[in-house]
C-alpha cells in the first residue's frame, strides 16, 4: 500500500511539476506578451486622459466663458444629523439642478468630497439662488429645508457652495449657501 | 493621500471635486478634474494635497509611471518647504509603485528613507513591504525585526507573520517557522481577514508537520481549520492523508467522505474521491472499493462533461459576455461585483482563478478599457453639438456686427459719462460758491416765475387801481420762498451730492457691463476660428483612439479568454488522470479476484 501512495505522489508530484516546467517556458513568453499588453494599456489610458482633459477645458471655454460662468458646489458635514436625499437647485426662480443621491455619493461626500452641482451662465448683475434641501433628519423623520441668497455676478467666474452643516450644539442641521472669493 | 475613513475638511473646492470621485473610486473622473483644475489654476499651489492625490490616483488607476513622476518631482523640489509629512507620504507612494513594479531595490531605498509621520495603516503596510523584500533577498532575520516596530491592531501584522514564517520553514528554520506560525494558528479573533489567516497558518503548519512525518501533530493543526472556509478542503484532504499514515484508515475514510459532501468542487474534492476507494483497498473491502470507484467515475465523467460544455462556452466567446458591465457608462463596477454575477457552472471550475491575482487585474483593465471606449464615443457624439452651438454663436456675433448695435450703445454711454462729469464740476462750484438760485427745483422756479409776472402785470395796472393788498401778498411770497431757498441750501447741496453718489454708483456698473461686451466682442473672432480648428482635431483623435482601443479590448478579451481556457482545460485533464486512475484501479481489482494465484492486492 505504501507503493502506491509513494506511487500516487510520485504521479501528482510529476504531473505537477511536468506542467510547472512547461508552464515556466511558458509563463516567460506570457510574461512578455502580458507586459506588452500593460503598457499599451497604460499607454491607451494616459492619451485618453489627456484628451479627456482637452475636451473639458474646450467644453468649458466654450459654453461657460469664465465673465457669465457661474458654479454651485455642495458639500455635507459628517451627516449624522441630516440624511440628504435629493438637492433643487434654482436661480431666479428658475429650476436649473434636480439631484438624486446614490448611498455611494453620499458617502463620498461625507468623507469631505464636494460635488460639482451645476454649471452655467448668468448675466452680470444681482441673481437669486434657492436650495432646497430634501432627506431625513433628526429622530428620522423627513425634512425639507431651503436657504436662499442674493449674489452679485461680476465679469469673473462666480463660486458658490451650498454647504450642510451639522450643528450640534443644536442638534439641528444648518444649511448655508457660501459665494467664494 | 486622503485615508479610509477620516473626514476631509476641504479648503480649496477643486480639490474637493476630485475627493467626491476618488471617494467612489472613479479614479478616471477624478484625475481628470485635478489636471483639469491644475490648467485653469484653480488650485493653492502652496497646499501639496492634490499632487499627492494626483500621483496616488496614477498608482491606483494603473499608471504607475506617471505616479513615481509626480512623486520624485515633489522630493525633487528645490525650494521644497514640504513638511516631513509630505516627503513620508510622497516616499511611501513612490516606494509602493516600485515595490508592485517588481523593483525591490528602488522600493527599499524610498521606504527606508521614511520617518515616522505615517499613520498607523501606512505603516504597517510599509514594513509588510519591506519585509517581502527581504524575503525575495532571503534576509529572514531583517524581517523577522519587523515584528518589533509594527503597530499594533493591523491585519498586516499577519501577514507578515505567516510569510515570515512560511520564508523560514522552507529556509529549514523550522522551529522559528513554526513558532510563528504558531502564534497564529491559534489566535481567536472577530475578524474576518485574520480567521483567513490562522487558517491558512495551519494549513501550513500541518503540512510541513506531515512531510516531516509528525503525522499527529499535523492532525493537530489540521482540526483547528474551520469547516466553512476557505482552506476547509485542502484541511480534510490533508487530514486524511494523516490519518491514513498513522494507519488509522476509518478515520481517513471519515475526512475523505466528508469532503466528498462539500458542495463546491476543487482539486482536493476529487482527489478526495479516488483516496476512498483506494482506503477501501487497503482494508480489503473490494467490493466497496469497487463501488466508490465507480461513484468516482460517474462523477469525474460528469464534471468532465461539464468542463467540455465550459471549454465551449468560453470559445463560442459566452464567457465574455458575462463579464461585460451591465451599464454602459458604469465608471467604477468592482471586479468582484462582476464576478457574482458569473453562472454556477463557470464559477463552479474556475473559483480559484477568479481570485488570482493576474485574473483580477486582466479583468480590471478589461473594465477600464471598456469605459474609456465608452468616454470616447460620449465625446464623438458631443462634438456636433459643440459645433452647431459654435455656428450658432458666430451667426448673432456676425448679425449684431452687421447691426451695428455696439457701437451707438457705447456711444450713448460715453455720453452719459460726460454729462456725469459736467455735472460734478458745477456740484463742485455751487460746494465752493454758495448760489441759492442752481437748486432751486422747477416746481419753485415756476412759482418764483409767477411771482415775477404777477408783480409786472400789477405795476401795468398800479395807477388804475389800488392795489397795495396785493402787492404786499405778492412781497411776502417772494420773501418767504427766497428765504426758504437761501436757509435750506446746505440741504440741498447735501441731497444733489447724495444722488451724484448714486449716478456714480450707477454709472460704475454700466461701465462693467460694458468693459465685460467689449471684452467678449474683442475676443470672439479668434476664439471662434480657434475653437473650430479644435473641434476638428479632437475629432481626429478621438478617431484615431477609438481604433486603437478596439484592438486593445479584443487583445484583453483574449488575454481573459485564453485564462480562462487554460484553466478549465488543465482542470479536465486532471480529472481525466484521476478517471483513467480510477479505471485501472478497478481492473487490477477484478483481475485480484477472478485469479486465484495472484493473492491480495498487497
């Protein structure tokens, strides 16, 4: 009986390293084929990247030139006392985002990721901005809340922030709208 | 780089639009809006924050060159005040990609240059790095001194460990091997990476205890692996192995049937299943040997049937198919998430190659090819929009040029301008030189106006009439509004330098507006002529990359194809061997009982 269980690993340990052997010769040419496949791959991303890029900034300077372009950010807090579902977003009255939030994208924006909310144009002169701000808030039941400001459009690029902030001194959330220097 | 878990405090919102992308591993979106941000200049150069990020979303994303770039420049950077914490994070990220590089001696050189401002995760990750290293360089005691500087309540700790450990018992260490190794193996923990581990650990353990004939120690280890794991298998085959050694083949018998029961196939099942009938033997129970001969025929023949059924599959190209996104679009699918969705047949033989190494990153670059396929045809179908509203813009900038419409806006402004500044000097004067009569408003010039007609025509009439009455009424309303304009006129002066004020004011904002038109006007001829020429290049090379990228997701599908192909085909012919084992096995049996002279099987 102990021939044939030397029998048997002798067998497998052959099969083994039969296909080792051959899988070395093989495993160098694989090797080089994967490597030339890497790098035409890192090759395609990089080129890809930078046409991205190109595309973007020639999007950008020609739909939103920098003396009407006008961006709104959001950013949330650590959330514990708002849960946001969804963000409308006007500018003079006049719907211009409606956002739906994915649990992946509020997380995201919990660890302090700022969302691009929406971009365009706006002449100069003073605008209005209303955010209202819908989801689940202290002791789980809904909320809706709006913040309103007036800005001032220049002939730069205006910045806003619509920033949710957990207040917790009264265990309230607050929401703010921030126009960036 | 931003860590796992920990709230990012943002100070610079490009920045922070990148974070919101990284955060959900899209890594492509997120390196686009740095580089993006970086040609605008939008972000504070001062804050090195985003160059770190930059080069470790290179490293994530498959760049890795790009990423050691990014990382020498900013330790190259003369007029570096990067604090210590930086140059550790920008060391650590350099020696990360040379270490998955395979460059073990540039890795060693960035890692060894590190402080100690890492936090706890990075570093421990660093030292399981470098203790790999030394590893590949057979520097075990190097390694093993790693233990004393790792923090403590990481995962990586074990790792280090168990390779430690593995590293010594095949450099004939085995007591320091397996004194590490021991640790482990019998550590309880919640934890799911470590029961992993301490798995694998006795694994390990039983396995160098079995070669070396301590067939009962190597039980030992064996009965500590959990029955729902990963290593529960390669656990009760071996087991069993060491049961039979020792001669206690019942017990063997026992390991091997329960791992005949266990649902999902593997190597160690089906060999499993030949030792049975094998053990069966050995006690003379032929016609039970026989009986699980056969049972191991009919199920070799059945999973070979459908390994041919896979082998097909993956030709007729099904295999790929399943591994194609179910969104297009879909940025950031984790390969993982792909994977459940595989058939039970296919997942059935090629489990352990799923969760190689080399499957998961062929897979991934498939995924990531497929969505920059994806981005490009976005971009193709955009361009036309691009153009119409480029047309559209330059027809109104050519109609309003035709117009003529600036023009007498501009001048009219001009002119409001001057009337403004007339009107300054003479406020100016009347602040220098009281003269009561510049503010009097019309309704008062009109009265005074009156008053001055009424007192003529009186005169006229005066030697007609007696009228002294009203001479004296006319007197007293020509005294009290005199008087009225000569005491209010600091109030006055004070309301007409208010609304200049106000005029200015006014006029300041029309200047804007109109320095804004002007500006845009100016510039709209040669960015119109610019942008078409950019439209048009951009469409070339979307087309030239489109080709290039096709051929690259046909090579990868093949690449994916061919490990697939590979592997269902190498498990055949195993099985094959073990079908062929079992045939022979069977006629040697019925050749020891049809001859008498030949005996036993033993």
């Amino acid at each position: 009986m102990r021939h044939f269980i030397s029998r048997l690993l002798i067998i497998n340990i052959f099969v083994i390293f039969s296909l080792f052997s051959t899988t070395s010769l093989l495993a160098e040419s694989s090797k080089t084929t994967t490597k030339n496949i890497n790098q035409t791959i890192q090759n395609l991303k990089n080129e890809v990247l930078e046409l991205n890029r190109d595309l973007f900034i020639l999007e950008e300077d020609l739909l939103f030139s920098a003396n009407t372009q006008v961006n709104v950010f959001l950013s949330m807090d650590s959330g514990k006392l708002f849960k946001l579902d969804s963000v409308q977003l006007k500018i003079d009255d006049k719907l211009v985002s409606n956002y739906l939030y994915t649990d992946r994208e509020i997380r995201a924006l919990h660890r302090g990721g700022v969302q691009r909310l929406y971009i365009g144009n706006l002449t100069a002169g003073e605008h209005e901005i209303t955010a209202l701000f819908i989801g689940v808030g202290p002791n789980q039941r809904d909320y809706k809340r709006g913040a309103t400001q007036k800005i001032e459009k220049t002939d730069e690029a205006l910045y806003i922030e619509l920033k949710i902030i957990d207040n917790t001194s009264k265990e309230q959330p607050e929401f703010d709208v921030k126009v960036w220097e | 780089m931003a860590d796992e878990d920990t709230h990012h405090s943002v100070t610079d919102l490009s920045y922070g639009v990148s974070l919101y992308h990284f955060f959900q591993d899209k890594y492509f979106s997120a390196i686009s809006d740095l580089i993006v941000a970086k040609h605008y200049r939008r972000l504070d150069t001062q804050d090195k924050n985003p160059e770190l990020l930059l080069g470790g979303m290179y490293l994530s994303y498959g760049l890795p060159q790009k990423s050691s770039e990014i990382f020498n420049e900013l330790l190259d950077q003369k007029d570096n005040n990067a604090s210590a914490s930086v140059r550790d994070r920008a060391l650590y990220h350099l020696g990360k990609n040379y270490y998955q590089a395979g460059l073990m001696s540039k890795a060693e050189q960035s890692l060894i240059k590190i402080t100690d401002t890492l936090n706890d995760q990075h570093e421990a990750e660093r030292l399981y790095m470098l203790a790999n290293i030394y590893l590949s360089n057979n520097r075990l005691d190097e390694s093993l001194n790693l233990l004393n500087l790792i923090p403590g309540g990481t995962t990586w700790e074990d790792y280090i460990k168990f390779n430690t450990g593995t590293g010594l018992i095949k450099a004939e260490r085995k007591d320091e091997g397996t004194s590490l190794l021991e640790g482990m193996g019998s550590n309880d923990s919640y934890n799911y990476e470590k029961k992993i581990l301490k798995d694998k650990a006795n694994i390990a353990l039983a396995y160098t205890a079995l070669n070396s004939q301590e067939y009962q120690k190597a039980n030992v280890y064996f009965e500590r692996v959990r029955l729902n794991g990963s290593q529960t298998d390669d656990a009760l085959l071996g087991l069993g192995w060491a049961w039979y050694s020792q001669g206690a083949i019942e017990k063997a018998l026992a390991s091997w049937f329960e791992l005949s029961k266990q649902r999902q196939s593997s190597p160690a099942k089906h060999e499993a299943l030949i030792a049975i009938p094998y053990a069966f033997e050995k006690i003379n129970n032929h016609d039970q040997a026989l009986h699980e001969y056969d049972k191991a025929i009919d199920n070799y023949k059945q999973d070979i049937k459908e390994l041919n059924h896979l082998i097909q599959s993956i030709q007729s190209g099904r295999f790929i198919e399943q591994l194609n996104p179910g969104t297009l679009g879909t940025e950031s699918s984790l390969p993982a998430s792909i994977l459940k969705n595989i058939d039970p047949i296919t997942n059935k033989y090629l489990s352990e190659l799923f969760t190689s190494h080399k499957f998961h990153q062929s897979l991934q670059n498939y995924q990531e090819l497929s969505y920059l396929f994806y981005t490009l045809n976005h971009w193709r179908n955009n361009l036309p929009a691009l153009e119409i509203i480029l047309n559209e813009k330059r027809k109104a900038y050519n109609s309003k040029l035709k117009q003529g419409v600036q023009r007498p806006k501009i001048n009219r402004a001009r002119q409001l301008h001057s009337q403004r500044n007339t009107l300054a000097l003479h406020v100016q004067k009347l602040s220098k030189n009281e003269q009561t009569m510049e503010l009097v408003s019309d309704k008062e010039r009109e009265k005074l106006s009156m008053l001055v007609k009424a007192r003529k025509t009186i005169k006229k009439i005066h030697n007609q009439e007696d009228l002294q009455e009203e001479n004296d009424k006319i007197r007293l309303l020509n005294g009290l509004m005199h008087w009225d304009i000569t005491t209010s006129y600091a109030r006055r002066l004070w309301d007409t330098q208010k609304n200049l004020n106000e005029l200015d004011h006014a006029i300041k904002k029309m200047n804007t507006s109109i320095k804004s038109l002007s500006n845009t006007w100016q510039q709209a001829p040669t960015r119109f002529g610019g942008f078409h020429q950019k439209i048009k290049d951009k469409k070339t090379r979307i087309n030239q990359l489109k080709s290039r990228m096709y051929a690259a997701l046909k090579e990868q599908e093949q690449s994916l194809s061919k490990m697939a192909l590979n592997t269902a085909i190498e498990y055949s012919n195993r099985l094959k061997m073990y079908h062929d084992r079992a045939l022979f096995a069977k006629a040697r049996i019925y050749d020891s009982l049809t001859s008498p002279d030949k005996g036993s099987t033993q």
